[in-house]
C-alpha cells in the first residue's frame, strides 16, 4: 500500500508547489516609477505584499485599469513586459517596445481587463483565483528596471477544478505526511 501512496503524495506535492504562490520579495529597482487605478483604487509599488495586494476584479465587466509610468533614463530602443508569475512559469499579460526617437520618458493609458481575461484564464477556470506575484522589467538604452509587487484575483481559489484539485492534493499531502510521522515500523 506504501508504494501506492508514494507517486500520489509526490504529484500532489508537485501541484501544490505549482500552484500556490512564491512568497515574493517585491521591489522595484532601476529608479522606474508607476502606478495604476482599479476600480476607483490606486495602487503601487507599496503593494508588495501578500496582505496589501492589488486586486483584481475579475468578474466584474468594463473595467479598466488606468496606468501611468516613467523611467529616469534614456528611453531609446525600450522593450519590456509584464507577466503574472504561477510556479515556475511566467505568463505574459502585456508587452511593449520601439524605437522612441524623442526619448519620451513617461507615459500612461488604460489597459481593459477583458483583455487581462484573455491572457490569464481565470474566467474560464484554468487558473484558480487566489494571491500571485506580477512581475515587469523596462529596458532601453540608457538603463533597465525591474518591479515586482503582489496581485490578488478576487474570488474563492476553489472556484475551479484546479483550485479544487490543489487544495484536495495538499490536504492529503499533509494527512500522508501526518500519518507517516506517527506511524510505527513493524519489521
């Protein structure tokens, strides 16, 4: 029975770790500086924790995340991206470039959540609602940065299967390695 439990304790420790998201050491490095409304709500880099986290109203429709931005560096030739971290995967939400041949070094605008929906399958539960890291970088030729801060995607994270599927596997993870601990050898 022993051997049975094994790859089953294994691939519900595996999913668990998937899932469930890094503990974050947010920051923003480089001098970059930005901020974004939600639903009335300003947030910034000070949201970097998982108890003050940007939310994300994912059931509501219309709304639209205003974002303004700025770099204190040469803005030429500037890339960047920013993703939302799940296990070892980031999944690309946004993505921006060009050449910027008057160096603008600010910028703002409005990103529709209904395309943050597209990008991120939460709506059509793929991916369980819960706490993630959003991760950015900002490069050009005159330097580069990097922001990380916490996001909440408002809703029970038992809302979809594999939010049904992680919790389960790591309740029995924990009774396994509960029963393990307190279980005698006989031999």
């Amino acid at each position: 029975m022993t051997r049975h439990w094994r790859p089953l304790l294994f691939a519900s420790a595996f999913l668990a770790l998937m899932w469930v998201p890094a503990i974050a050491f947010a920051s923003v490095t480089g001098g970059c500086t930005g901020s974004v409304v939600i639903d009335g709500t300003t947030y910034g880099p000070a949201n970097d924790t998982p108890g003050n986290p940007i939310v994300v109203p994912i059931d509501k429709s219309g709304v639209v995340a205003a974002w303004e931005g700025s770099v204190p560096f040469a803005n030429t030739n500037h890339h960047g991206s920013l993703g939302i971290v799940v296990g070892p995967w980031n999944i690309e939400i946004a993505n921006w470039g060009g050449a910027n041949p008057d160096d603008t070094r600010s910028a703002n605008g409005n990103y529709n959540l209904e395309d943050f929906k597209a990008e991120f399958p939460v709506a059509e539960s793929l991916i369980p609602r819960g706490l993630y890291e959003l991760s950015g970088t900002h490069g050009a030729d005159g330097g580069s940065c990097t922001a990380h801060v916490m996001v909440k995607i408002e809703g029970s994270p038992l809302s979809s299967p594999i939010g049904i599927a992680t919790v389960a596997g790591t309740i029995v993870t924990g009774l396994t390695l509960l029963g393990s601990a307190f279980r005698r050898r006989t031999s």
